[in-house]
C-alpha cells in the first residue's frame, strides 16, 4: 500500500511521502488501538476501571461488576466461569505488587519470581530484535533499500531502549492515561512488537522512492555524448569532403574548355581549406579518443559507504540495559 501511495502521479512527491507516513502512523496506532479494544484479556476492562484507578474505585468498581456478573443474575451460560474471572481480576489489582507485575509483563507473570521475570522478558525482547535485525539485512540487501537498513536499525535501538526504560525503568514516564486508558505497559509492548513490520516496510518503501541509481545514469549520459559525438565527427567528414571537392571542381571558360582559374577568388578558398584542415584534424583526432573511450564508459561514482548503526545508539542501548538488566 505504501508502494501504491508513493506511485501516485497526480499528486507532488512531498504529498505522496506525507499521505506514506501518514498512512504508517495510522496502521501502527491501529494496531495498538486494536489491543484496547478486546476487553477479553483486560482485566481494568474487564472490570471497568482505568488504569489509575484508586484501591476504593476498584473495590466499588468489584461490587457493581459482581451484582452484573453473579451466576444467579446473569443468563450467559458461562456465568460462572466469568464470575470466576472477575474474582481473580479483583485479587490481582487490589495488590500493589501483582498489579504492578500485571501491569508491565501481562497476567502470567504474577506467579513467576521476579529474577527469573526480568532475565527472561530480556531475552524476549533482545531475541525480538536480534531476529529482526538479521531480517532486515536480508530484506534490504538491494542497493535501494540500503539506506532504509540504517533507518530501521536506528529505529530498532530507540524502541529497545524505551521499552527497556518502561519495562525496568523507575515510574518516571508512564503511558497517558487520556489515550490508554485500559492498556496496559505490556500490552503497549506487544502492540509495538506487531507494528514493527508495518515500519520496516515503509521505510524500504520510502528509500526505494527517494532512491537514484547514480551508475545507470552516468551509463545512460555516456552513451547519449557518444551518439552526439558521432554526429558531430560525421558533420566534420561531410564538410571536410565538401571543401575538397570544391577545390577540385574544374571550371569551363566560354569556349567550352576546361581550365582552372586562378583568381583571388581561389587563392582565398584555398586559403580557408588549409585553415579548416587544420583545425579538422586535431577535433577529429580528440573525436576519436572520445569515441574509443565512451565505448566502453566507465562512470565516476564514488564508493558506497558503509552503513553501521551510530555508536552513540549502541553505546545508549549498552548503558541502559547494564542499568537495568545488571542491577
């Protein structure tokens, strides 16, 4: 779709890459938004509550839930499965240290030690990126999707350290409460986590768009001098053959004979034939070292560099995950 997007010829190129990234921006809050919207596994939405809720607007939020739910009021036939699920929401986030682990690594981690948490949410999301960083060289190993590498390697870094910073930070920077009210840090990560190739594949898209095959076209000047320099050596030929034919054309007197006149009239055409002798021969010369180099043009393009992930992002990823992984 992207692709689709930047191909659009009714519109400017400023346009067509503004409505791209618009178009990207839209499907990753999709995909997050869409985590927010299935109550099923949410237990704030399974009880009704935000996220900031206090201890008491659980508690009150628990009675009227539980009067909704009871097995002897509610008709579903798994009445009391879901009773049953809304007593377990209650005991998890009426704890402050359940709610918490709830919080940043999802439901199945209440029971789990939190050494063996930590090391193993760090080898997810390091095993996360790892992978993905290995399908990205992959998938931009051509020469215009090169400069895309370094944008989603970068990419890459800057979402692992503000995951990392969520995850195990102190509780300086949290999500807004006005545009995730039910969602949690969890599963904020997730949703990041599917959004991931969205982003990948704009970029390639958008370094595809941008991107100028500087060889081909110094190849293609090449071979349009080498047909304008044959143009221009075939004129200097005809006119070269021209001016000797007209210093040999006999001229006829009145009598029927043929003679040559010398006249000053000739002495200046001959004159202007050795002087545009001369100045054929060294263009024609110099035309045809041109035109046995331009056989074989070799365009004047500078090494490509190599693209590398900026050592400060590495040396940010390397402090924070010894901050918080090593502590």
């Amino acid at each position: 779709m992207t692709s689709y997007i930047l191909r659009m010829k009714r519109f400017s190129k400023r346009v067509r890459v503004t409505l791209a990234i618009v178009f990207l921006i839209s499907v990753a809050a999709f995909s997050i938004i869409s985590e927010q919207t299935n109550p099923a596994s949410n237990l704030y939405s399974l009880m009704g509550i935000r996220r900031d809720a206090s201890p008491n607007d659980i508690k009150r939020a628990f009675r009227l839930r539980s009067v909704e739910l009871h097995p002897d009021k509610n008709p579903s036939e798994n009445a009391e499965e879901e009773f049953n699920r809304l007593r377990a929401a209650f005991d998890i986030l009426s704890n402050a240290e359940k709610r918490r682990l709830y919080d940043c690594f999802g439901e199945d981690a209440i029971a789990k030690d939190q050494m063996t948490l930590m090391i193993e949410t760090g080898l997810k999301s390091f095993s996360f990126y790892a992978i993905w960083a290995v399908m990205v060289y992959f998938f931009t190993l051509k020469e215009e999707n090169k400069q895309a590498r370094s944008w989603v390697y970068c990419g890459e870094v800057m979402l692992l350290i503000f995951e990392t910073n969520l995850l195990f930070g102190r509780r300086d920077f949290d999500l807004p409460f006005s545009l995730f009210s039910f969602v949690t840090i969890h599963e904020f990560v997730t949703a990041i986590h599917s959004a991931f190739p969205f982003f990948m594949n704009g970029c390639r898209a958008i370094s595809t768009f941008y991107y100028r095959d500087i060889m081909q076209e110094n190849l293609t000047l090449g071979f349009e001098l080498l047909k304008s320099n044959k143009q221009i050596a075939l004129g200097i030929r005809e006119l070269k053959a021209e001016v000797t034919s007209m210093q040999r054309r006999p001229i006829r007197d009145a009598g029927g004979s043929t003679a040559t006149i010398e006249s000053e009239s000739d002495t200046n055409l001959t004159k202007r034939s050795k002087l545009t002798k001369s100045i054929a021969k060294p263009i024609e010369k110099d035309l045809f070292a041109k035109e046995k180099e331009l056989a074989t043009p070799t365009p004047q393009v500078p090494a490509p560099r190599k693209i590398k992930i900026p050592l400060y992002a590495v040396a940010i990823a390397v402090l924070v995950i010894a901050k918080y992984l090593l502590m």
